[in-house]
C-alpha cells in the first residue's frame, strides 16, 4: 500500500481539496475555501499547511470567528447547498467564537465543516493559553460547546483517526436531509503531527447523494388525501430550492389550481407575479397567505421545518378538517403537526403524485377566491411602497419599493436576517428571478447580514448584492466589512438607522409593557433609566474609514439619487438611510404565542395575558 508522510493539517487540506459532489450527472467541486483567523492554537498547524500552494482551497482571512463562519453559511447557501466552505480558528474564545455561526448553519440545513483549535491532546504544556479546565472531566474543552449545534463531532486526538473523521464529516455535509454544521476539533500538537496517510484516503471523492424516491404506493396514497380535499395550499419550503424542484411545483400549483404561500427559505423559487403565489406565511405573512391559510382543509407542506412563524405557533390553520401532508427528506420534519409523512426529494415526489392526481383530472375548489386575495394583497404592498416622506424620515417600507421597482438590478442579491427588515422583506419583496432573495430567517441571527452579504457576494461576484440591516444587527456585527475592502469584493449595505432594536420594541409594546430597553437612548439622569433623548449616529462617517464609498439618505428621493451614484461604484457603499420608527409592516392576520405574564402590575399585561392564552387554546395541539 503506497503511503504519503503528512501532518495531520496537510493531510485534512489535501483531503478536503479532492471532495466532489455529484448532483443529477454534474459533477462540482464541494469545497472551495477555508476562512481563517489565525492565533497560537492553529496558525503553525492547519496554518502551515494552507499557506503551502500545492492545494486548490482559497484563503479568506475572517475579522471576528463568527462573522466568517456566518459567511461561509451564506457561501454555500448562495450555491443551493451544492458548494461549502471550512472556517478555522485557534482554541478558546476563537472556537467559542464560532458556536452561534455553527447553530445558525445547522438550523438552515447549510452545509459547514468547523476546524478549531484545542487543547493538547498529550495534555503536557497544559494549561495553555486560552484552554478551559474543566475539574471533574479534563476530556473537556471549550469545543465541547459545539456539540449541541453540529449535526456531526469529532476530535482528531491522534493524526490516523483524520480518515474515519474526514469521511463521516463529509457524509453529513453532502446528505441532504443531515446537513449542518461539522466541527471537527483540532489539539493544536496533533495539527503538527505526522503520520504514513495511505494514498486511497486523498484520492478524488465524489459523493452522490441522489435523490430519494417516494416508497412503492406512497403517490396514490398522497394523491387519494388530495382528492378527498376540496381546498388544499402548498407551503413552499427551502426543500424545493435545495432540490430544484421550483418548476415542478410551478406545474403542480397550476394543473390543480392549488395557491401557495412561501417560507423564508422557500420565498423566490417562483416568481412573486405567479397568479398562485400568496406570499409569505404566517408571522411575516402577506394577509393573502393566513386568509386562505384560515380556509384550507389541506396543507401540502412541501422541503420546510413548520416552525412558529410559518404556521403562526400551529395558529393558522382554522378549518376544522384541516390535515397537513408533508413533503421532506427529513423525517424528522415529516412527522411534524401530525402530518401524514411522505420521505421524499421533492422534486421526484411533486412529480410522481402529479401523474397520480392527473389521472383522476382533480381540481381544487378555490374558484375565484385566490385572485381577490392576491390582488387585495398586492394593492396593499403597492401602498407601504409608496408612502409619503415625513418630517422624521421616509418609510421602511418605501426603501424597499424604491430599490426593488427599479433600483437595483432585477437579478442582484438580497440579504438580510434580523429584526423588523425579514418580515418587511417576506411580505413586500417582490423576487422576479430566482436564488436572489436570501434572507437568514431560522436562527434570526443578528449579525449574519454584513457577513452573509460578503458570503453571497463570493459566490456571485459577477452580480450586485444589496444586504439590508438594521442599526441593531449593525452594531451586532459588521467586522466583515473590512474582509469585503481587502477583497475588492463590493457589497452594497444599506442600513436601516431608527435608532434601536424596534421589532421587540413592537413585541413589548404589544403585550402591554411599557417601552423599556430596546431603543438606543442615553441614560436619562433623572429617572436614571435609558429613556432620555435618542442617540445620533453617522454610519457613513464610520464606514468611510473602513473604505466603503458612502451616501445618506434622509428622504426618499436623497435614496434614489445614493442607489444610482453607488451603481457606479467598484468598491463596497453604505447608504445610511434615516427612516422614521415605526414604519414596518405588521399582523396580516397572523398570531404569534410568546410568554406573556400572567401576573402583572400592569392591566394590559395581564389582558394580554388571558389573549395569549385564547388564541393558545385554537391552535392544533401537536
């Protein structure tokens, strides 16, 4: 057996620049990167390795461990899942770094191979720099923290247990109903040690992960419940982007007349004009989705988790013969809502229960009800459009009508994760091609968008990306910024300054509580509470010195003007747009359970309460 005498870092770097994947007879280069930020626990070790030029994986240097780790999950989202990215960092507060980036890749089923440093594995120098000592189980280290979020952990404690290692991890990266983040732990004197790697172990490797069909007698059995329906909607899940099933589901929406509302992840497969298109669902929903979600006695939920905001906490569904068929390659979200569970690609499954429903010739029975909602609705998102400007500023709502009917290019990227903007978007939005729309919306992690911005933007840079974020995601994390300047890579940030985090303000105020400790006010000395006047900002000003080209806008026609002189630009812009409070969109006929108090010394907390627990007593109980 012929061998290859490498560190274990040099072996894992040639390992990972020989997997591919597979995907309906195109073959593609799964990983295409590592994003690093290099400290004592992996700079002369997995360091070492990628700054040796006899590999093909790109080096992108992070400015903090979690917004790269946020950028390589918006890399290999932008790719449909078909590409990833590894990031690494040295041991302790780097690795700890990394775990929100990691519990937000494994939540959105986005594929992300963690490598941080750790201990010493001969546990001779210990305690090292930056290690946690854990009394009662030295085996424990800061890494261990990873183990809740990632859907596969391992720690390389001697340099031959890399292949067992490497091959799992990428079993759960290139499975489509597993996939999330992979940490494999690195003891920083293992990085460096060698071993005689059998040549096999680095030859190329494509994965093929296929597509799984319905079990024998599954189709009849789905198309058998959809002609028992009269009144069936689709929920069109990240499932049917991962899967490349948008024109299947287009198909089946129209041969059985059957409307569908969209999930964050699902939102742009089709486009936002389709006469069945309803919008977003639930929380974030359009009034077009929940009012025919109220009526329908069938959800086809099809590649979608049927978290709280999607079905409004189990809420939305009103009809008292209201059944859910789900449609995933997961069974665990299969069997959600005590839903009939068909395990499945959804693009063989859409097409396999169309031929079972086109012989039978079923129509769904909406008649002309889905056009009078979908205009009704289309009216009202041409209205928060086209708000007029007020002394305090323009509309939220307006920014978006403004860029997205002719402001930036119909095919260039949004993205966006936090705050009042997701909703805004999921509504308003109007995707005219498809994999533009790119919101992180199943951690609703503040921070992901300057850095998902970077992410997107490396995998399209021949497109324009816009990322929209608040003032509060801003300050959250914008570190990236200067990895888009040392790139040459432009993004487009325009940021949302109403000074303060005003999406929970709006959940506070909502359930009776006076506002406290959500907007950005200095501390008042006379109540000695952080009520006094607001606290003013010029983010331009911060992002000039960072190198972005810079506009501000404190009207709409002053943001027209930024969005067409920043075309011109080679270089990352912000816009600094001054909106006024209080200008996002809101309800649309949708609930959402939060834990309101039953005790209060407040009247409208404790109504708020008895409300909570009225709509709680309606939802479906599974």
């Amino acid at each position: 057996m012929s061998t290859l005498r490498l560190t274990m870092s040099q072996a894992l770097i040639k390992f990972l620049d020989n997997q591919y994947l597979e995907v309906d007879g195109v073959e593609i280069k799964f990983v295409e990167g590592v994003f690093g930020i290099f400290g004592h626990g992996c700079v002369v070790g997995i360091g070492e390795a990628l700054q040796e030029p006899d590999h093909g994986l790109k080096f992108y240097q992070g400015h903090s461990e979690q917004g790269m780790g946020h950028a390589a999950i918006a890399y290999g989202k932008q790719n449909n899942r078909k590409k990833m990215m590894a990031v690494t960092s040295s041991i302790g507060p780097g690795a700890l770094n990394m775990v929100t980036a990691a519990g937000t890749a494994t939540v959105n089923r986005i594929p992300v191979l963690f490598l941080p440093g750790d201990a010493f594995a001969c546990r001779q120098p210990d305690p090292v720099l930056q290690q946690i000592e854990v009394p009662w189980d030295y085996t424990v280290t800061a890494n261990d923290a990873f183990k809740s979020v990632c859907k596969y952990w391992d720690r390389i404690s001697r340099p031959d247990q890399l292949m067992a290692a490497g091959i799992n991890a990428m079993r759960v990266l290139t499975d489509p109903a597993e996939t999330g983040a992979v940490c494999l732990a690195l003891p920083q004197d293992v990085q460096g040690e060698a071993y005689d790697y059998p040549e096999e172990f680095f030859a190329k490797r494509v994965h093929r992960p296929g597509r799984r069909p319905l079990s024998p007698g599954d189709a009849l059995r789905a198309a058998t419940l959809i002609n028992r329906k009269k009144k069936p909607m689709i929920i069109c899940g990240g499932g049917v982007r991962y899967s490349d099933a948008g024109r299947e589901l287009e198909k089946f929406a129209e041969q059985f007349d059957i409307p569908f509302g969209e999930t964050q992840a699902g939102k742009g497969v089709l486009s936002w004009d389709n006469p069945r298109n309803l919008g977003g669902l639930g929380v974030t929903g359009t009034s077009s989705a929940n009012e025919i979600a109220h009526e329908t006695d069938l959800v086809i939920a099809v590649g979608t988790r049927l978290n709280d905001f999607v079905t409004a906490s189990k809420w939305d569904f009103h009809n008292p013969d209201v059944e859910l068929l789900s449609i995933n390659v997961s069974a665990f979200d299969a069997y959600k809502m005590n839903a009939h569970p068909y395990l499945a690609d959804a693009k063989l499954a859409l097409v396999e229960i169309t031929e079972e429903l086109s012989r039978i010739n079923y129509k769904a029975s909406w008649g002309g009800r889905i056009k009078e909602v979908v205009d009704a609705w289309t009216a009202e998102n041409t209205r928060l459009y086209t708000l007029d400007d007020k002394e305090s500023g323009f509309a939220q709502t307006k920014v978006m009508g403004l860029m997205n009917e002719g402001g930036i290019p119909e095919d260039a990227i949004v993205v966006s994760a936090s705050g009042s903007l997701p909703s805004d978007m999921e509504r308003l939005w109007r995707t005219r091609v498809p994999d533009t729309y790119h919101l992180e919306y199943g951690f609703s992690c503040m921070g992901y968008e300057i850095a998902g911005a970077l992410g997107a933007k490396i995998a399209c840079p021949d497109k324009e990306v816009y990322c929209l974020v608040g003032d509060g995601g801003f300050w959250m994390l914008n570190s990236e910024m200067i990895t888009a300047v040392q790139e040459g890579l432009k993004i487009n940030v325009v940021l949302i300054d109403n000074n303060g985090f005003h999406c929970i303000d709006n959940l506070q105020a909502s359930q009776g509580i006076p506002h406290f400790g959500c907007e950005f006010r200095f501390r008042n000395p006379e109540s000695d509470r952080l009520d006094g006047d607001y606290i003013p900002v010029d983010y331009a000003t911060l992002a000039s010195g960072v190198g972005f080209a810079t506009y501000r806008a404190s009207s709409s026609e002053e943001f027209v003007d930024a969005l067409k002189a920043s075309r011109a630009q080679d270089k990352p812009v912000l816009i600094d747009c001054k909106t006024e409070r209080k200008s996002m969109t809101d309800g649309y006929g949708a609930w959402w359970r939060v834990g309101t108090p039953e005790v209060s010394k407040k009247d409208a907390v404790v109504e708020a309460s008895k409300d909570m627990k009225k709509n709680a007593a309606k939802a479906k109980q599974f």
